[in-house]
C-alpha cells in the first residue's frame, strides 16, 4: 500500500494567525474523511504552538524553582534577596492581568467610538473608496 500526503496551504492576509486557526481547525473537523485518512496542521500554526508552550514552561519553572525559595527570607543573611524574589514573582501576575483583560476592553471601547465619532465627522475625499465596505 502506497502512502501519499496531499498538502494544502493557506496564505492569510490581513487575518491574525491565532483568530483563523481555530475557524480553520473546526472546519476541517467537520469534514468527513474516508477510512485512512487523517488531517494535521503543520508549519507556523505548529511553531507558534511550541514555542508558547515551551517559553510559558520555562517562566513558569524558573519562578517555582527559582525565585519561590527566596521570597520568605527563612534563612539569615539572605535578607537582601527576598525583595527581589518579590518583584519577580509579582511582575508576572500583575503585568499578564492588564494585558490579557484591560488592553482589549480598551481597544474595544476605543474601537466603539471611532465608529460612534465616525458618523459625524465629514469623510477625507480618499476615505469615499472605503465608505462602500462594511464595517
């Protein structure tokens, strides 16, 4: 029995990878596929994949096993140790909260009043090409 792979790429524009990936993804899943057949996802979609696990497992172990035994200052003379610890264990938490919660509630609202502002505010003559697309 032969083995042949059949490939099929996609060249996104103007699409973050991480938005199309899971419209992609459920697509495919709702192919039927004949008996032997299988699909998979492979180039950046797999690297970005990876690497996010790896870097998230290396800052998550160098935390744990790094800094976690500085940070009660049980032992005498390792005083001036601690206050690190605690930059470093608290950096992450209070930098992943903004980032991932406020900054895209921010954008949205922002986002929400260029549209509102949009309505009352005369168009540039080069904006007329875009005014028949849909927002």
């Amino acid at each position: 029995m032969a083995i042949g792979r059949r490939r099929r790429q996609a060249h996104l524009e103007g699409v973050e990878l991480g938005a199309a990936t899971p419209q992609l993804r459920a697509a495919v899943a709702a192919l039927t596929l004949p008996s032997g057949y299988r699909t998979s996802f492979g180039g950046d979609v797999e690297q970005i994949a990876e690497a996010m696990g790896a870097v998230g497992s290396a800052l998550l172990l160098s935390v744990i096993f790094g800094m976690l035994p500085l940070a009660p200052n049980l032992r005498g003379g390792s005083g001036g140790k601690a206050p690190m610890a605690h930059a470093l264990i608290g950096e992450p938490i209070s930098s992943t909260a903004p980032t991932l919660l406020v900054v895209p509630v921010f954008l949205t609202y922002i986002d929400q009043f260029s549209r509102f502002a949009r309505r009352f505010l005369p168009m540039a003559p080069d904006d007329a090409e875009h005014a028949q697309a849909p927002m």
